[in-house]
C-alpha cells in the first residue's frame, strides 16, 4: 500500500515517466490539473507516496492527509477560487474512485457547481 507502483498511473506522473500539467509539487505531494476537467479549474492533488484510497489510510498517514487538505485550500486561492470550490476523495468503486491511488479533486469556476449527486440518487432501505 505504499511506496511507488510501476502499474499505477499516479505513480507513473510523480515518477516523470508520464507528463502532466503540474501546478504545485513539494516532497511529498504534487498537484496538477485534471485530462478531463469536470469543471473550469479541476485539479488533483496526490501524495507521491502510493496509497490505494483513502480507506487505507492509517494514523501514519495523518499529517500527509493533513497536508493535502491545505494545500488544497492553497491551490484553490491560487486559482481564484476565492467564493468557493470544491474539493472531492471518491474511494474506491462505489465512490466512484477511477484511479487506485489516493487523490483529492478541487473543482471550481465562476459559477455554482450544481448538485454534489444526481437527484434521482436515493438510497436504498
């Protein structure tokens, strides 16, 4: 669950051995934006250490996850996001993960980005 993985697609881009439009990167993290934006800005931040999702997430991991979360808030001013965004870990395949290595979205732009889940999303009893 942790290291470097050659079949991970994160792992690849923090390695250098895939390019991606990079924003930030520090020790441990990097930042870039997303190949499919879902919104006018949307980013990744990931940790370059490997770690599947954030179900796997232990206490050693607090400060790193800590880390993230502000420096999601940091990039997010950085981009003018200055009203409000949003930022999304989807884990694992019901939330909709599609890449097995812990990532954080920051979503955002001029306007209201809509509902977080379909309206038509209920859950079953």
């Amino acid at each position: 669950m942790s290291g470097t993985h050659s079949d991970c697609i994160f792992c690849r881009i923090v390695a250098g051995e895939l390019p991606s439009n990079k924003v930030y990167e520090d020790d441990d993290l990097l930042a870039f934006h997303d190949i499919r934006p879902a919104a006018p800005v949307h980013l990744l931040v990931i940790p370059k250490l490997h770690l599947q999702s954030l179900a796997q997430a232990r206490p050693e991991h607090e400060a790193m996850l800590g880390k993230i979360m502000l420096r999601c808030a940091e990039l997010a001013r950085a981009q003018g996001l200055n009203d409000g965004f949003r930022t999304i870990i989807n884990t694992g395949p019901i939330g909709c993960q599609e890449v097995p290595h812990l990532h954080a979205h920051i979503l955002g732009g001029p306007e209201p980005l809509g509902a977080m889940l379909p309206s038509q999303l209920h859950l079953k009893r």
